[in-house]
C-alpha cells in the first residue's frame, strides 16, 4: 500500500505533464486545419494581388450588390429624393419598406430605421470604410510595390468619396459655421476595441476628405478604365469638394473656387476626357461606362446587378393581366421637364411608360436601365464623375470669382451639346443662377439634386405636390437640410449628437 | 482544479476527504495510464510453454520468467505430486495454472501479484456423505406463469473465498427452454440469475446442485437492470444522475415507424418531440429539458448528442442513424452527471443507443413482418365548388355596392350599372363549372399510402463468439403526394473472445434510405375545386387552368401542372447512405483493469436529384404563372459526402477496498470530419425521363434562363473539423448504500481557432440508498428508497467555425462578371468561446408495496454564454458577428410513475404514466432584448420566455358592426379599443404584450397495458399542455380576397366563426364580407389576419390517442410441432384521434417547432397532419 501511495504520488505529476503533451500534439492536428474557399486576413494581405482584390471588393460593395445593405441604392434615395427633380405618384403600399423610401423625399428624415434609410445608409458607409480602412491598414509607410501603392492611392479616394457623401448628408452645408458645426465621426483605421468615437466638425470632415485626396493623387501607379479611380478622378472630385465649400454667390470663398478652377482645368486639359456628342450622348445611358470618354469615375454594376432603378422605372413587367406594364413610382417632376426646352437632346433620358390609372405622368427616368433584367435590377453603372459636371463646376467657380467670360463659354460647352443654341450676354446672377439650371439638368437623377441648392445658400422649392405630400420649400438653414442620425446610432454611441430639425 | 476544489467543498468529513484524495489519486493514475498504454503491455502477457516430465518447480520457474508473479509452496508439496507435462500457447495464468495441477492434489490461490499452491482439501469422494462426483450443473429459468425465460443471465460467483482471493465468475445464458448448464465445481459458490424485466434470483449452491428450477418474478423495481451510459455500464441502483433507459421492445410496441425520436414521444421524460406533419422526410425536433441555447441562423439543432454503441455520432436525427428494429436499448442522459462525460457536446442532452448483440446459447432467428396502410389525417379543408361560389358571389356583390372614396358609386357601378351585368362578366366560373367538384387537395396533395416492414435477425453465440445480424426492408408512404421512404440497412455486430483477456468487437451497419418527394406542384390552394382533373375528353390533364378575376372584364385564364398527371415524372429523390462501423479492442490487463480501444469510421453520402420531366406542363414551362419561359426539363443534382473518423481509447477500472467498490475510466479521444459537396444543374432534357447530367443539353437553372446568365458553381465549401478531448470518471458505491461520482472532461475543437479552444466540463454526483438504511426496514410499504443530487456542467460549440479570425471570401464581381473582389465574410471575435450549461439536479427513486415505482428528478439548469448574433455598433464597420452573450434558465420537474395494478397468472395491468414540466426564463440578452427572428415585431427582454409569444391583443368581434377589437396600449399604460390593427400599432412596440410561449407548460405520457393469457392490449396517450401555436392556416389562407389571384379558401369549421350580421355574439372572426371604398377586405386591412393580432396565437395543447395495439401470442404447444419458439400476430393503430383547443384552426396541433431566424411557430398549418397508421403484424421466433 506504501508503495501504491507513492506510485500514485508520482503518476499525478507526471499526469499534468501527459495533459500538456497531449493538448500540445493535439493542437498540430487541429491546426492543420483551415476554413476552405476563404482566406484569413493575414493570408489575403500577403500578396500585393490580395490587395488589389480587397479593392476590387471595396469598390463592389460600393456598387449594387442586391443585399439589404446596398450603399449605392441607399446614397441615391438619400441624395437625389431630396430635391424638386422628382414627384412621387400613387405610394399605395403600406409596407415599411414604402414609408423608407419617401423620407428623404419628404424631408421627415426618421431617425428610426423602420421608418427611413438614414440608419441603413449609415451602417452601409461604415461598413464600406471598414473594408477600405483594413487596406490602409496594412500599407506600411514606406511601401514602393507598385500595386499596393495603386491599391492605396485607390482606398484613399474611396475614403474620402464615402466621407464626402456621409458629410453632405449629415452636416450643415460648409458655408454655415463650418468650425463649429459638427461632421462625421472620422475613422482611419479599423477598430477593434469598443471606444464609441466622437463627431469631428463639418471643416475637420472636408479638411480629412482633402488629405486623402490629396494623398491619394501622389501614389497612382496606372491608369485602369473609368470603373476604377485614377489620378483625375482625384482632381474631379476636389474640384467638387472645393466648388462645395467656395460659399454662396452673394458670399463666396474665392480662394476655394479658385482651387475648384484649378483641378476642373487639369481634369479638362491633361485627363484624356472628351463629351460625347449627338447620339453619342442621347445613348449616354444604355451602355457600360468602360469605354465611355466622358465618365470619369462611375460605381461600375457589369458584375453584379445593382437595385438602384426599383423606383424610377420597372419595364416589361406584368399587372393583373396587362403585359408590357412599365412604371416608375419616382417620376421626373412637371418643375424639372418644363425646363428641358423642346428641342434638348437630354429628352432621350425620358421615356414614356404605361401604368393603368396614371395619365398624368407618364415619363420615367431610365438612366439606370442598362441592361435591365426584371424585378427591378439592372447592370447600370452610376456616373459619379462626369466630364459635363468638372466643366460646371469649372463654370460656378468661375463666376464665383467674377469670371463671367469664362464661366459663361464653360457653361456653353454643356448647353450647346445638349443641342441647343448658345447662351448669350449672361453675367453675374443671372449668369450663376444659368449654369445652376444647366447643373439641375445635366445631373438629374444623379445624385446632385438638393446639395446644389443648400451649398449655395438657395431654398429648396417644389411648386407641385406628390401623392399624399403637398408643394415644399425648405431653406438652406433648416435643420432639414440634413438628415437625422438613426436612433440605433445614438444608443451604441453616446457620444454622437443628434441634428436637431 | 475545479474539480479539487469542488470535491474539498462537499466532502468536508475527515475521513471521506481522505477517500476523495484517493480517488483524485486514482484519477490521476488512470490520466497516465492512458498515455503510457506500452507499460501496461508487461501485464498483458501471455504464457507459451512447452514441458515434458519436468519438475512443477521448474514449470513454475518459467511461468516466473513470463509474467509477473511471485509464488509461494512448500518444495515437499510439489515433490509428492510428481512431474508434469504441458503444451500451452498464449494462455493465460489461470489456464496455465489449472493444467499444471490438473490430477494433482494441489489447488493455488492468487493473491495479488502472489500464487499460493497448497494443499486440496480432501476430495468430496473420500467423503463419508459423498453420493456422486461433481457432475455439471443443470436448471430451467421459468417465470412465475411457469413460462420458461431465455437469455436469462446465469452467474456462479464465490463469494465467501478467504479476503483477497479472487476467482472469476462462471457464467453463462439461458437457451430458448430457459435451460441452462454450467461446468462442474466443488467449492460452494453462489447462483445469480437475471434477467431484464425480472428480479435477479440468488441461491446458494455446491457441487452436488442439480437440475434446479429457478423461478423469477417480474421486477418490482428496475435496480438491477444494467444501465449503459455511454462510456460505462452502471447498475441502475448505481446511477447518481438523472438517466431514463427504455428497450427497444418497448419502443418497438408504440408507433410504427423508421423514425425512433417519434417512438420515444409519450414514453421519455423531458423530452419535448415535435413532429412536423406527415411527411416521411421530417425527422421532427427534440427539445431536453427545454431550450438551451438561443435563436440562430447557425444554430439549426436543438437537440441532443447522440450516441451510438459507445462512439458519439455525428447525427442529428436518430432515423438517420439507426434503424428501429436494431435497437436493444436507448438511454438518455439528462443532468451533468451523466452528460458532463461527453463535454462540449452535451449542454442538450445525450441519446445513447444500443443495439442488439448476440448471446451465447442457441441459435434464434427472429423474423417480424407487419403491413398496413398511411392514412391522411388532416382537421380542415380548403373550400368545395358551392362553398367558394357562394363566398365569391357574396364578396362580388360586397365589392359591387362598396362606394367610392368619394363617397359616390363605386367604379364598378358606374361601369357595368347592374350587379348582373358585373357579376356575369367578370366572375371566374361559368354556369357549366358548377357540375364540377374536385377535392384536389385530398385527392392529389394529401394522399393516403402504404407502409411495410420486414425484419429478419438472427442471434448465435457460444462462450467464445457471439454473433447478431439482421437485415431490414422498410416501405414507409407519408401523407403527401409522392411520399415514400425506402430504407434497406443491414446490421452485423461481432463479439470475439479470443483469448480469456482479449477480445474483439465489431459493429456494423448500413442505412441505404432512397426518399422520394414530389418536384411537381405543390401549392395546394391553388386549384379550383370546379376544374376538373381530366380533359373533355376524359384523359388525364398534364396542365389544368387556375382562374383570375380582373374587374375590367372576362376572367384571366393561367395554368398550372396537374399533379395527377405530373407527380409520377417529377420527383425528387434522395438517396441517403449512411456506413458505420466500429472495431473494438478489449484487453483484461488484471481482472480489475482492462483498456480498450474503439475505432470508428462512418461515412454518409447523400445524393438529391430533383428532376422536372420535359413530358409534363411545367417541365416544359418554368417561371411565374403570368410569364412562363421554355426550359424543357431540369435537373439539379446535390451530392453531400461526410467521412468521419474517431478512435477513443480507454482504461477500465475496477476493485473494491473493503466496502468500497471503486470504477474508473480515463480515456481520450479523437475525432476529424469532412464534408464536401458538389452541385449541378441543367436545363434542355434531350432523352425525357433520364434524369443525369449527360442527358441534358445546357448548365444552369431556370433563373440563368430567365435572365440570360451563364451558370456558375454553386457548391458548397468543404467543411473539415476535428476536435480531441481527454476524460475520466471515477464512481464509488460504499456499501452498496452511498453512491459518489467525479467526471471531467477536457475538449479541443476547431470551432473557436486556436485562442479559445479548451473548454472543460465536470460533473459531481452521490445517492444514498435510504431503503437499505436499518431504520427504514421496519417501514415496510416502501421496499426501495434512493436519492439522488448532482451538479456540473457541460457545453456547446457553435454553429460556425473559426470565429475567432477575420475572413476573406471572394465573393463580389466588379466591373465584369469575371473580375471578383475579396471582401470581409466574417469579422473576427477573439472573445468567443462554449456555451455552458451548468445544471443541478435532485431526484428520488421509490417503489411502493413492490407494485408502485416512482421516479421524480427537479432540475435547475442555467445555461451561460450563449452564443448570439449579434448587432455590432456601426463605427466597427461589420453588421454582426456571434458572440456569448445570454444566459438562460430552465428549471423543471419529471415524474415517471409505473403501478401494477393487477398481476396475477392470467391477467395483469400496468399502468404506465410521465409527465414533464418546463419553465424557461431569459435571464440575460445582449441589448436587453432579443428581438423575434420571423415576424421582426415585438423583442424578448430578460425575464420572458426564449419562445414568448407577443401579440396586439385581440378581444374578439365587435357584435353591432362586425369589426375586430383590438387593445392600443397608451403611454401611461390604459387601454383604448381600436377596430385596426394599424391603430393598435401606432405607439410601436407597446401593443405587444404576453399571448403565451409556443413551448408547453407540461407534457407526457399515459400507457395502459392489459394483458389475459395470451393476449395484450396497450393504449398509449400523449399530451402536452399550454403551449401556443400560430393560426397559420388561417395567417395564409384565410383571404376573402385570394380568389381574385385564383387561389381557394379555408374550408370554415367550428373554429372559424365569422361574424354573420348586427347581434351575433358568437363570432370569433370579424366580417368576412366588409370592403372598404379602395375595393380592399377590410378583414385584412383591419388586421384579422395580421402577424401581429392575438386572434392568431391559439392554445395548441392536446390529448393524442398516439397506439392503440392488440396482440395475441399463440399457444407454445402448437408451435412447438411447427418448430416455433414463439409466434405473436398483432394490430396496431397510430395517431387514432387528437383533442385539442376548439378555436385551432390547423391540419393538427402538433408542429410548432422553435428556433432558426425563421422561427413561425406555425405547425402544420393546413398541410398534412399526424398520420394514422393502421398495421398488422407478425412475429415469429425460432
């Protein structure tokens, strides 16, 4: 018994070393296993090809994934609704879905996320910089691999078009108080611990989407077609960014509408861009941007088809028997056709559709049917950046900086392809208050619609009701001029302020 | 340690701390033991020797040089008894030692390591009382009818051998005359016999018993019966958890069916099983001991682990497992006593399953054959050709005087200017169609069919090698269209003793199952009942029309497939092959430590052909009703191959120190599986009922022809995973009155990567036999006594696996259909680890006046860390990821009750009744609330049940006008009446209240068992109390409006009344025929038939006559001439009738299954019902 006690003595010892040993042969069998058809993070960042295809991936996500968490279709709701292109007719569901998609149409800017997209856009951008951030994150400073360098000057300008958009939704146009009033919460890298960041101001946001920019143009390293970012994608969207903080026609910064000039003027001369011209252009529409001249940038959808037109235009369906049924419930707006003038090419943009019971408007909007396959989807393309908006933008600074001259051939350029006779003896107001109806016609339903009006200090005004919605003016210091945060937002995030209205 | 720590807490005596130092000890002793299987190889030795004339001295010298014992003689004895000569081969020591003494007037004792040879006692001949020489010992086994019993165990064991000496016990089996013969002895020993069902039987014998009649009596209590929890065998009286075991027999006497977790519905305690309608594809959900985790779309089972013959299986249904007739027993482990064992596997249970092994005596063939007929079951119908022209004309004549919005007529009034003219042009049936009735939906959805089963087994042993094998055909038809399940499965299981230490083990099995499911159309409410199945010309339709009303004109006219015509081409079968087999290997290393090694392979390969033939209507056609597009026959093919491998190898031990009898085992084990799938599809049959690949012309499906798209691969990722655990228990009966238990397990598994991989789960255990106390033998009513407490815990892996990394899937195209992009699949959560369930148990065990046996076990099982999809705060950047993040309870009591009513040699009635009680209680959720995964409407917060049901209350039918009341709930908590839905709801989620949980409050069984001479007749009742199922009959089809889109409507019955005109107050639905001035059914719009309305929450419980069966076993002395050992025919009825709430308007009120994201809680709705089986049988014996 003496000895069993000390064999046992012995042997427990000697036990927890056998437990380690196991677990320590056991941990190779398991490790040897992995996850098939994914990679770990690790893995995809160990080759400069897994980088460009993390990009690929960011730039797919931005465009129209059919997912709950669509961002292209989100953006669109949230920035082309808001503005008098557009009149909704006969919204006779009750779903939530149909509450979601007027919101921003009728400014009532829900912060619930049954009520409205605010909340769905949101995450939806986040999670976009998440994908962009994890990217960024693994370029060392002192990278010189061509690709990954190309893969981060790419990110950046991701970064800074998803900012961009989160800033023109949430914060008072820049005019007003930049310094004070608040921005976005600006995230550069991912996060992994559960400290809620605060809102930087409306200037830090414009100021963080510059750096980018800015930091982006110096590492291109090729020039890939238009679906992808390039060196003057970067000079077209600053000059977006600088035309929307160069101040109203009365009170203009015209230190930033010159810098607006400045990267119109390289896009224009040294991007390689030209119009399209004739029915070039009346066909604007109905092909992939990949070989159009004029694109500069385009959230490109020939890989996966986009939910964007569901409300604009859904032709060849089938209604209670009728076939050949199309419909929009978003119809371009009696304000918006009353100034496309009879002989304008911008017409073919129009298309009649036939919907029983509706006489009235019976044009909808098919920019976005390229390829359209039914229920709703199509594979069109969203022209973020195009040549005909860096020459407004280049027409608005200018007249901004009193060059009417200049701003009035700028604006011709665009008039006059559209078909129509060149304007002439135009300056100052009037000549401003032209090149914005020019802006208002050439980038209809393309997401510029409300921001043209509140950047520059202008009320929105819609002189004609929708169903159920009546005649709206909102002005530019209305809290309404920008959407509330989703109350999920607010919860997670205590430190995030809510916009009042 | 926990586990120090633990067992210090609850053994706070001296003396007993000493004891639980011990058996830590011995824990500890057996961990090594595992690992270091090559030093226990020096006991293991066998004896090869070969002498001729030689001295003992000098054979004992070599035995020395082979095995480890030392012996102890007088060198005078040896002398006297002279020279040997000897040839043995890998014997073992006592073989060898027998030969060596054979004819010799020396006997030995081993006492430990030390072989003691002396003298015999003189010989019983030299005896004056001496009669005869020991001659072998005979006897017959009968039961108290005198009926012989066979298989009965019987048992010579010595128990009055001086301390220390040791003799094995010789055993043997009863043939089929109850007959038993045991080799010849001398020392007096003493006679065990048992058998299951009886009480084991003991006498004293010596060398002169001879030609005993042993009579057994029915078992009063079932303590002695052998219980297998998975990795051990226990005596029941041992068992300190919470385990129920039923026989086969007893499973196979209820329901007739391939499915076993139906057959244990009524009968196993705790376990709530759910059946969802009559298809022979359902393999129905089983909650233990409620639900432990929480509501995920990666979390798909609910149920417990099963284990088959010892190797834990990957299965998550037992039909896909084992076939019924195989099984000897099934045992489930309930609390973490019996499940801790089984680790991270276990937080939901343990099924262990056994299956029948052979037995040593004659050879016994065993052939059960039965036949009957499936028949549809169902509560409610759709509508009839009177019954939906009457409510179409009704609603047509509501639609027609509905005014305007404006208050003026209505368009159809200004239209057609008289109802007449309305009515005849725009309804959808002519005059003609009203000679037409078609019951489509009993005729061609809801079919009866045919069920077969043939079982032949057989049984053979001798005291070497025992064999079973049996082979099974089973035809089983379900209640739906083209609803049949073919399963064949062979079994063999092989005991091989091939020496007195070692033997071999083999159990295999295969399961070929081929289900055939319809693929042709199965949207029921979609035909007319005036369309008639056939052509005018009296052939059979491939496609019948489905009629549309359009308030412009004459009706719209689409088709449809005719599934009387379709349903024998288009089908999808599924071919399910399932191979298991294990090899065994035990060692007896001493009598009282063995090791074994347990290696098993399963594979299961599971083919879907989902064919449409190119010869029928929507073969031809796919896409909706309104657009139909060319495919000319599809074919999608899914093939899913699982490979599993586990070895699990462990050491037995077994001794007593004094009154303690210690067993122990410590094992490990490990386990690796892979499953890959392939998946195709075409289009373009080019040879019409080839149903492969070749014979098509195009890839893809009908969705890459609709939109023009090229196929892609649709396969799944292979998923590999392994996982290696290592686990002991020690269990110490003191006196055969104090029961004690430790078990602990340590599992890896690459579930949660490398971070997180460990979990470790124990369990502690005792019971103290009460009844065996001296001051409980003068309390005479109560002849067994035992209670039982347990606590420990035990886990659950998650769904997904490797949690804890950030993945990268290619996924997204961009700029072409060629150019993919990576984005993130999966952020990591490098928190994440098991959900553990940690559980208390207490029960009691008491039998009364040896005719009353009682079981009751209350449990208090908190489950923590569970596993929950989760929100993530937006600035992450990733929607969601699964993190532990709730908790729960679920406390419950279980009784079991059996009485002998009446026992007596003719007659007898048993009574067997269960009942089981479930309370669950969220006690902890991230957010504080979780909101409902289906209808999206109303959150669970802390406090309610994971299955809550909330609902705007409905209170019924207003009487004057018809509308439903529903109850707004206001800011400071008053209520308003409202008339809609849509006003109740204003307030969001406030108007959700409490309706009820769609688990029961109690559930159970009820067996009546009488039996007269030969003939049995059992009637087993199953209930189940307080649970709420969703209307979803009612949500789906009860539209007045659906006849516009074609569609037929539910047939009322008593459960659906709706309100007829001012005054009625027996309403229970609002005014079918109120249309508001947009032409839509106020009934919907007002919210009838809303998610959210109470009126669809209805008590589910029910009262099921489950079988009914009558049996007859014919007379022995008639058979004995055919050559019959026995013969029993029978009838037996399932599902005979079912009692439920009056206002439930479904198929059944069985269905509401719980979890996934799409949690409806809606049964079977109108769909098929339990089925009614009516079988006769045979069984014979030889």
């Amino acid at each position: 018994m003496q000895n069993a006690v000390l064999y046992i003595r012995f042997f427990k010892s000697l036990a927890v070393l056998v437990i380690l040993a196991a677990a320590v042969s056991c941990n190779k069998q398991l490790d040897a296993l992995s996850p098939n058809n994914v990679n770990f993070e690790d893995q995809q960042f160990g080759t400069p090809n897994g980088y460009t295809k993390a990009t690929i991936g960011n730039y797919a996500y931005l465009a129209g994934p059919v997912t709950t968490t669509s961002y292209e279709a989100y953006w669109f709701n949230l920035s082309e609704f808001r503005g008098n292109n557009i009149r909704f007719i006969d919204v006779t569901s009750t779903s939530s879905q149909a509450a979601q998609d007027v919101d921003a149409f009728n400014f009532t800017n829900s912060s619930s996320k049954d009520f409205g997209y605010s909340n769905a856009f949101w995450q939806a951008s986040y999670q976009a910089l998440l994908g962009v951030n994890t990217v960024l994150s693994h370029v060392d400073s002192t990278e010189t691999d061509p690709i990954i360098l190309q893969a981060k000057a790419e990110n950046l300008f991701l970064r800074s078009v998803i900012n961009f958009n989160l800033v023109r939704l949430y914060g008072m146009p820049y005019y007003q108080s930049p310094e004070t009033n608040p921005g976005i919460p600006i995230i550069l890298e991912p996060i992994t611990t559960l400290t809620p960041p605060l809102r930087a101001t409306v200037k830090q946001t414009y100021d963080q989407v510059i750096r980018d920019l800015t930091d982006a143009a110096g590492n291109f390293t090729q020039k890939k077609v238009n679906s992808y970012a390039s060196r003057y994608a970067v000079f077209a969207l600053l000059s977006r960014v600088y035309l929307y903080m160069s101040g109203t026609f009365s009170a203009p910064n015209a230190g930033f509408a010159k810098l607006s000039q400045q990267y119109a003027d390289s896009v224009i001369l040294n991007g390689g861009y030209s119009l399209l011209q004739g029915s070039a252009y009346a066909n604007y529409y109905n092909n992939s941007n990949q070989a159009n001249t004029e694109t500069v940038w385009a959230m490109n959808n020939d890989g996966v088809n986009s939910f964007l037109p569901r409300l604009l235009m859904a032709p060849g369906g089938t209604y209670i028997g009728i076939t050949g049924y199309s419909t929009g419930q978003g119809k371009p707006s009696p304000d918006f056709l009353s100034l496309l003038a009879p002989a304008d090419l911008r017409w073919s943009f129009y298309r009649k559709d036939k919907y029983p019971n509706n006489n009235t408007d019976t044009l909808s909007c098919m920019k976005y049917l390229y390829k359209y396959i039914g229920v709703y989807y199509s594979y069109a393309p969203v022209h973020y950046l195009r040549l005909a908006e860096v020459y407004l933008n280049r027409a608005e600074a200018k007249v901004k900086q009193g060059d009417n001259t200049g701003a009035l051939a700028d604006l011709n350029v665009i008039h006059t392809r559209a078909g129509l006779a060149a304007l002439m003896g135009l300056s100052g107001q009037a000549l401003f208050d032209a090149i914005l109806t020019e802006r208002r016609l050439e980038l209809a339903f393309e997401g510029h619609s409300s921001f043209d009006y509140f950047r520059n200090g202008l009320p929105m005004v819609r002189n004609y009701n929708s169903f159920n919605s009546p005649a709206l003016t909102v002005n530019p210091t209305d809290g309404k001029v920008i959407m509330r945060i989703s109350d999920d937002v607010l919860t997670e995030n205590p430190n995030i302020k809510q916009n009042p209205q | 340690m926990n586990f120090k720590a633990i067992a210090r807490r609850r053994f706070t005596h001296g003396r007993h701390v000493m004891q639980t130092l011990l058996i830590m000890k011995l824990t500890a002793f057996f961990l090594l033991a595992a690992c270091l299987q090559l030093s226990a190889k020096g006991y293991a030795q066998q004896i090869t020797l070969s002498e001729k004339n030689a001295p003992l001295q000098k054979v004992f010298k070599q035995i020395q040089k082979q095995a480890p014992y030392d012996f102890l003689y007088s060198s005078e004895l040896l002398q006297q008894a002279g020279k040997i000569s000897i040839d043995v081969h890998n014997a073992g020591i006592e073989e060898v030692l027998q030969l060596c003494l054979k004819d010799k007037p020396l006997t030995y004792v081993i006492i430990g390591e030390t072989i003691v040879i002396k003298q015999q006692a003189p010989e019983p001949s030299k005896r004056p009382d001496a009669e005869t020489p020991a001659g072998p010992i005979t006897g017959v086994v009968v039961d108290e009818t005198g009926k012989p019993v066979s298989g009965a165990s019987v048992f010579l064991k010595w128990p009055n051998l001086p301390t220390g000496v040791y003799r094995s016990p010789e055993g043997t089996i009863t043939n089929a005359n109850g007959e038993f013969t045991l080799q010849p002895f001398s020392t007096p020993g003493m006679l065990y016999v048992s058998s299951v069902g009886y009480t084991t039987f003991q006498i004293p014998v010596d060398g002169k018993s001879d030609r005993l009649r042993i009579v057994l009596k029915t078992f009063e209590t079932n303590l002695t019966e052998m219980v297998i929890t998975g990795y051990s065998t226990k005596k029941a009286s041992e068992i300190t958890g919470s385990v129920q075991s039923v026989s086969g027999d007893e499973l196979r006497k209820g329901v007739s069916t391939a499915n076993t977790l139906a057959m244990l519905k009524g009968k196993a305690t705790g376990l709530y099983i759910v059946e969802t309608g009559g298809s022979v594809t359902n393999r129905g959900q089983v909650l233990m001991r409620g639900q432990a985790s929480m509501n995920d779309a990666s979390n798909t089972n609910y149920g417990p682990l099963i284990v088959m013959d010892g190797i834990i299986t990957t299965a998550v249904n037992l039909q896909d497992i084992v076939n019924p007739g195989d099984i000897e027993s099934i045992t489930i482990l309930k609390d973490a006593a019996s499940t801790a064992i089984y680790g991270s596997r276990a937080a939901q249970g343990v099924i262990v399953v056994t299956t029948k092994h052979g037995a040593s005596g004659k050879l016994s063939v065993n052939l059960d054959m039965n036949y009957g007929q499936v028949q549809n079951n169902r509560l409610v119908n759709f509508m009839n050709t009177p019954e939906l022209t009457t409510h179409i004309y009704k609603y047509m004549q509501a639609l027609y005087a509905a005014p305007s919005t404006t208050g003026g007529p209505s368009s159809l009034q200004t239209s057609y200017g008289s109802f007449q003219n309305y009515f005849n042009t725009t309804r959808i049936y002519t005059d003609a169609d009203l000679n037409t009735n078609t019951d489509w939906n009993n005729r061609a959805f809801f079919t009866n069919g045919n069920q077969t089963s043939t079982n032949l087994s057989l049984s053979s042993g001798n005291d070497k090698t025992r064999f079973f094998g049996a082979v099974n055909w089973t035809n089983q038809d379900g209640t739906l269209i083209d609803d049949n399940l073919d399963r064949k499965s062979v079994r063999v299981n092989i005991d091989q003793k091939i020496s007195n230490k070692l033997s071999f083990g083999l159990n295999a099995n295969a399961l070929i199952d081929k289900y055939t499911q319809t693929n042709s159309e199965n949207q029921y409410y979609l035909f007319e009942p005036w369309v008639p199945t056939t052509y005018a010309n009296g052939q059979l339709a491939d496609s019948v029309p489905n009629y549309v009303y359009k308030p412009t004109g004459a009706r719209g006219v689409q088709y449809y497939d005719d599934p009387l015509y379709s349903h024998t081409y288009n089908t999808i079968l599924t071919q399910r092959q399932s191979y298991f087999a294990t090899g065994k290997l035990k060692y007896d290393i001493t009598p009282w430590l063995s090791i074994q090694s347990s290696n098993n392979f399963q594979y299961i390969y599971n083919n879907v052909n989902a064919y449409k033939d190119p010869r029928t209507y929507r073969g031809r056609w796919d896409g909706a009703a309104s657009s139909r597009f060319w495919v000319n026959g599809e074919l999608s093919i899914t093939d899913t191959k699982t490979r599993y491998f586990l070895t699990s190898n462990m050491i037995n031990f077994n001794r007593s120190f004094g009154q303690h009898n210690i067993t122990a085992l410590v094992g490990e084990e490990f386990g690796k599986s892979h499953t890959e799938t392939f998946a195709a599809s075409a289009y373009n049959n080019a040879y019409p009922g080839e149903r492969n690949l070749g014979a098509f012309l195009s890839y893809g499906t009908a969705t890459n022809v609709q939109n023009g798209t090229t196929a892609t691969p649709s396969s799944l990722a292979p998923v590999d995973k392994a996982s290696f655990s290592v686990f002991s228990e020690v269990n110490d009966s003191y006196r055969e009155k104090y029961f004690g238990a430790l078990s602990l397990r340590r599992d890896a598994s690459t579930n949660f990567g490398v971070n997180n991989r460990y979990g470790t789960f124990y369990s502690v255990s005792g019971g103290w036999m009460l009844s065996k106390e001296n001051f409980m033998q003068h309390i005479r009513p109560v002849s067994n006594l035992k209670l039982r407490a347990s606590y420990g815990t035990s886990g659950r892996e998650a769904g997904a696996d490797y949690l804890n990394f950030t993945v990268y899937q290619d996924q997204l195209q961009y700029n072409s259909m060629t150019t993919t992009g990576s984005t993130i699949q999966r952020l990591a959560n490098d928190q994440i680890t098991w959900e553990t369930t940690y559980t208390t148990n207490l029960g009691v065990d008491m039998t009364l006046w040896k005719r009353i046996s009682l079981t009751v076990d209350y449990y208090n099982r908190r489950s923590s860390g569970l596993l929950q999809t989760v929100q993530l705060p937006s600035y992450i950047g990733f929607p969601s990821q699964v993190r532990n993040v709730g908790d729960l309870t679920n406390k419950g009591l279980e009784l079991s009750l059996t009485t002998n009513n009446i026992v007596s040699r003719d007659f007898s009635w048993t009574t067997e009744f269960n009942i089981s009680f479930n309370r669950n209680r969220l006690t902890k959720i991230y957010g504080d609330s979780l909101k409902d995964g289906y209808s999206g409407a109303y959150y669970r917060h802390v406090g309610d049940d994971i299955n809550a049901l909330k609902a705007i209350k409905y209170d019924g039918v207003n009487p004057d006008n018809g509308r439903p009341i529903f109850e707004r709930v206001m800011s400071d908590k008053s209520i308003v009446l409202v008339d809609s839905i849509p006003l109740a709801k204003q307030d969001g989620y406030r108007a959700y209240r409490n309706v009820g949980s769609a688990t029961p409050k109690f559930f159970g069984g009820f067996t009546n068992t009488f039996r007269y001479k030969g003939i049995s007749l059992s009637m087993l009742f199953n209930f189940v109390y307080g649970n709420k199922i969703m209307n979803n009959g009612v949500r789906n089809f009860a539209d007045p409006t659906a006849w516009q889109n074609g569609f037929n409507l539910l047939q009322p019955n008593g459960a659906m009344r709706f309100w007829k005109g001012p005054g009625d107050k027996s309403a229970n639905y609002p005014n079918y025929y109120d249309v508001d001035a947009r032409g839509n059914s106020a009934f919907l719009t007002r919210g009838a038939t809303n998610i959210s309305s109470s009126l669809l929450y209805v008590d589910a419980s029910y009262i099921r006559l489950r079988n009914v069966r009558l049996s007859y076993e014919l007379p022995a002395g008639f058979l004995q001439k055919a050559r019959i050992a026995s013969a029993t025919v029978y009838l037996s009825a399932d599902n005979v009738f079912v009692l439920k709430s009056k206002d439930l308007y479904a198929a059944d009120p069985e269905g509401a299954t719980v979890g996934g994201t799409s949690n409806s809680f809606g049964g079977t709705g109108v769909a098929s019902a339990m089925p009614r089986r009516i079988m006769a049988g045979i069984n014979l014996r030889f």
